[in-house]
C-alpha cells in the first residue's frame, strides 16, 4: 500500500475495530453501532467489520461509492487518465490513514471521526502518524487540498510543504433579485470535487507550483479564486459554480 512505513500503524487499527466489532452480545453489538456512528438497521456492517482480517480486497477506486467516486468515474477514464489519476490521487481514510486508488482494501465502515476503543481518536491518531511520511510524499510538487471534516484535521502540511500547498472550497453562486450571493455547498461539493478531479486526469496535467495549478484550473474553464491566507499555511481557493 501507499506509504508502508504506515502498516504498523494500520494494523493496531484494524486489529482494534475487528477485536470491537467481533463482539456478538446485544450490549456489545449496540456499542459498535455507537462507535461507528451507525444506525440499528446497519447491523450487518458490524459482522463485515469483525471480518476484515480475512476478507476479500479490491482496489480503492472500486471500493468505495458515493457521490464524490460516481462524479470521477475512474473506470471510465482513458488508459493515460486513470494512470495519471492512480499516480497521483490520495484518498484518506478512517482505518488505513491514507491511500492511493489502486491499493487493494476491503470493504469497511470506519470513518475518521471515529473514536476506537485502544486507540482514542481517529483523527489525532492519524494526524500524528501521517505527519512525517505525508510531508515526505508531498516534496515533489505542489499539493491540491480537497479535503473536509475530521479528514481535513487529519493532515496539516509542515511549513515545507503549506506553501506549495493550496486548499479548495466549493461555493454555489446564485443570483437574488440581481444581487450574487455565494454559500458553501455540501452535498454537491462532492460532485463537484469528483468533476473536478476527473477533468485533471483527463488533462493529465503536471503543475510545477500553485500559480501553475490555479492557471490550469482557470483554463479547464473553472472560476478560481484566491482568498487571503496566513503566512505559513496552505494558500486558500474558492471554486466558484453556478449550476450543480
């Protein structure tokens, strides 16, 4: 997987959701529900987790769902797209800390907000793992930040790596009796991330610094924005959409 010096890290997660979820009394199983923020009718995902260790693994991409992975199509995407998608996307993750879309995983549920019995918080658990090898992943070039909630939380670049790093938002654009007005969207934010991502990979782009990346953005026909940052931290965007 990506960033190996992460599997013992890894393995005291995994050993320590399958060990909570292995629990079969009512009082037990209810807990795990609890943890794992799920509801009485996702029973089955408890009996899913408490298998992981012997379970069948696919790649990322084709493992996990929703509105963000139906947006990217990755199965959809030309040979040199999805080869430059799989070398350059990172996905982070509750359980695994962070990945690339070809590591093959199970199917799991453990989100990033989690608070694991053995382990605590999730998100500080992570952030402290992943610091180091994140940083040293990122040297290259510069990093487009799509992150939010407890993931966003998981990571914050060091000082080598924020300048070169620059952090997206999506805001929906809507016009009220000739005045815009602009919010922060949630649901389509995803769609619009996935989209986003898709038509980078299509591109192919290879960006040598955030002046290059937002420049790319503006000529794939995006409206980017730079809002004021912070010296020392990621440089922040606006992606501005009027239709979702």
């Amino acid at each position: 997987m990506f960033l190996p010096s992460l599997a013992r890290a890894r393995r005291r997660v995994l050993s320590r959701l399958v060990a909570m979820c292995a629990r079969t009394s009512a009082r037990g199983v209810a807990a795990s529900l609890t943890t794992l923020g799920l509801t009485a009718g996702q029973h089955a995902e408890i009996a899913r987790n408490a298998g992981l260790a012997e379970a069948p693994a696919a790649p990322a991409a084709e493992v996990y769902s929703g509105v963000l992975y139906e947006a990217l199509d990755a199965r959809g995407l030309a040979p040199v797209a999805r080869s430059w998608l799989d070398e350059r996307a990172v996905v982070f993750s509750g359980l695994w800390g962070a990945l690339r879309l070809p590591d093959r995983i199970p199917a799991y549920r453990c989100s990033a907000g989690v608070v694991l019995p053995g382990v605590g918080g999730l998100t500080p658990y992570w952030k402290k793992a992943l610091r180091g090898p994140l940083d040293a992943a990122a040297a290259g070039g510069p990093v487009l930040d799509l992150r939010s909630g407890a993931y966003a939380s998981m990571w914050t670049p060091g000082a080598a790596v924020a300048g070169r790093t620059a952090a997206l938002r999506v805001l929906h654009e809507t016009v009220v009796d000739g005045v815009p007005r602009r919010a922060v969207v949630s649901h389509f934010n995803k769609a619009t991330k996935g989209r986003l991502v898709r038509a980078l990979a299509e591109a192919a782009l290879a960006p040598a610094s955030v002046d290059e990346l937002i420049e790319a953005l503006r000529d794939l026909k995006h409206t980017v924005e730079e809002r004021p940052a912070p010296a020392g931290r990621p440089r922040q965007l606006d992606l501005v959409v009027s239709s979702l």
